[in-house]
C-alpha cells in the first residue's frame, strides 16, 4: 500500500533525503525498521544512526530486520557535528543502500554540550547547522535513500490562524527532501474482534494487540503528492500487508461497500459480507488478490 502512494518507483526513493515524522509513538521509527527490512530481503545494506540511544535489537528482530552486521550497522554518535560527518563520510565511501538517522532533534551541536546553559541562549544554533548538513548531505548522496526521522512540536505563534505544530532543525529541511512522510497512530487493535472497517475495538476489558498506521505523503518530488495508505501492525511484529491493500482499494473506488458491512469485488458475482470474510477470499485467492494489488498500482493518485 505504501508503494502504491508513493509514485512510479515504488518505494522510497535513492539519491534522495526523505524526511518521516509525527508525534511520539507514533511509528515513525517502526516504518523506518519496514523499510530495513524490505531492503535486506534484495541484500540491501543499512546504516542506522541511533542519536536517540533507544536501538532495541529484539524489536528490529520481531520486526523482521536482519541485525547481521553485514547487512545492519548502528553508529551512536555523540553530537552533531559528528553525526553529519559520519553521513557524509558514509555516502561518499560505504554508499549504503539505506541511512537512518533516528532522530533530527536528539543531535546536540558541541556548543551546547560544552557550554554552560545559563550563561548562553542557543535558540537556533541546531537549526543553522542542520541547514548546512542538509546541504552535505543532498551534495554526497549518489546511491543511497536518506531517511530522517523528524518530531513535531508546539508551536510557539499564537492567533487564530496559527500553526499549532512545528518542526525542529530548520526550513532547510523541507526544501531539500524529496518526500515528507507523516506518521499518526489511528484505532487500537485488540484481542476481542476487530469492529467497523478499520479494526478498531473499545470493549473496556479488550487487550491491545497493536495499531494502525497512518501514513501521508505531504510532499512527493518523485510521484503525486498526498497519498495516504493504513498499516495494520502488531505488538508482537507483524504488518498485515493484505488489510493496507484492502483499505486503498476501497479509499480509491476498486472495492465498493454500497452498505454498511457489504463489498462489491470486481471479478466476484454478488457480495461480500464482512471484511474478515473479504480479506480472507483474497488470501485464498491468489488470481484475485493479483488483480486488485495491480489495480491498486494502476489508479494512482
């Protein structure tokens, strides 16, 4: 689903930055860690740049992303500065076919870091260096698909037509990436049935088993912009790629619902009642699964 919202190459584009960001937890890294993994199926190689200090191999593991060092490296750097010469370095020397850099706003420049904080005001500091790293980065880049991990914060304007969310580390940013992905948490999924379209339950007593993932492309240089697509994902690591499909087909027209709880399937005579019994014909059915996935590709928006 997300391929098919991203434009003609079908995944995150190399040679290219592209920025993922959202509010806290809400899955930013983990769409980074799907990435990974789909890279490393074709041998891909990644580097991940864990500024945040929060790698957890058993999660990237549950995930389905190898941690053999061949194939996923994890560097820690301690401030900015460094971070961004160890990118630069990495894209003109180890080319790796993907970078992670997780996040923007965990990267202090040395000024802070020595500096006594009362003595100083560093109010953009990060924001001009970022600018210029952005610049090394965009300039060193000739294999590899960049991708940085962004937090919204408050925004500080006040009015009636104030932005209320803003984005550390600078304009810079916007202007040089060619995709800015977000990334929100939508209906818990839980362990007492899944409810309505998009599995939600809110059965007081029901367990949480996972989350929906909700993606939009805000800015798109290499496809149409504003594509949106849903991920299903579960705590315990799995995505259901089918569910993500189901959901496009059924945004863009492919699948009808003409009532609630009934579906029309092209190629199938009547309908379908219940999305657990739609997804599940397309999972026995591999011709029509086939034919809705191309046509999912076909009517891009």
């Amino acid at each position: 689903a997300l391929d098919a919202v991203l434009g003609p190459y079908e995944g995150i584009p190399r040679k290219r930055a592209t920025v993922v960001y959202g509010e806290p937890s809400s899955g930013k890294t983990l769409l980074a860690q799907l990435i990974i993994q789909a890279s490393q199926k074709n041998g891909g190689r990644t580097l991940f740049f864990d500024v945040e200090r929060t790698y957890d191999p058993r999660w990237f593991a549950l995930t389905g992303v190898d941690l053999n060092p061949n194939l996923l490296k994890i560097v820690q750097p301690s401030n900015l500065e460094q971070t961004f010469d160890m990118i630069t370095d990495a894209l003109e020397n180890l080319q790796p076919d993907i970078l992670v850099v997780d996040s923007i706003v965990a990267m202090v420049p040395k000024a802070v870091l020595k500096a006594n904080m009362e003595d100083q005001d560093f109010r953009g500091v990060s924001a001009r260096k970022m600018t210029e790293g952005i610049k090394a980065i965009t300039q060193t880049n000739v294999k590899t698909a960049v991708i940085l991990i962004n937090q919204l914060r408050s925004s500080m304007q006040s009015g009636p037509y104030a932005n209320p969310e803003s984005l550390p580390g600078g304009k810079a940013l916007k202007y040089h990436a060619s995709l800015f992905i977000r990334c929100r948490r939508g209906k818990w999924l839980t362990d007492a049935g899944e409810g309505g379209d998009l599995g939600d339950v809110d059965e007081k007593d029901a367990t949480r088993t996972g989350a929906l993932l909700r993606i939009r492309v805000e800015k798109n240089k290499v496809g149409p912009p504003w594509g949106e697509c849903d991920i299903k994902y579960y705590f315990d690591g799995r995505v259901d790629q089918l569910s993500s499909i189901v959901h496009l087909a059924l945004m863009r027209g492919i699948i009808k619902q003409p009532s609630a709880g009934y579906f029309e399937v092209p190629g199938v005579e009547g309908k379908v009642h219940g999305r657990e019994n739609l997804e599940q014909q397309l999972r026995d059915d591999d011709k029509l699964r086939e034919k809705i996935v191309k046509e999912v590709k076909r009517d891009r928006v």
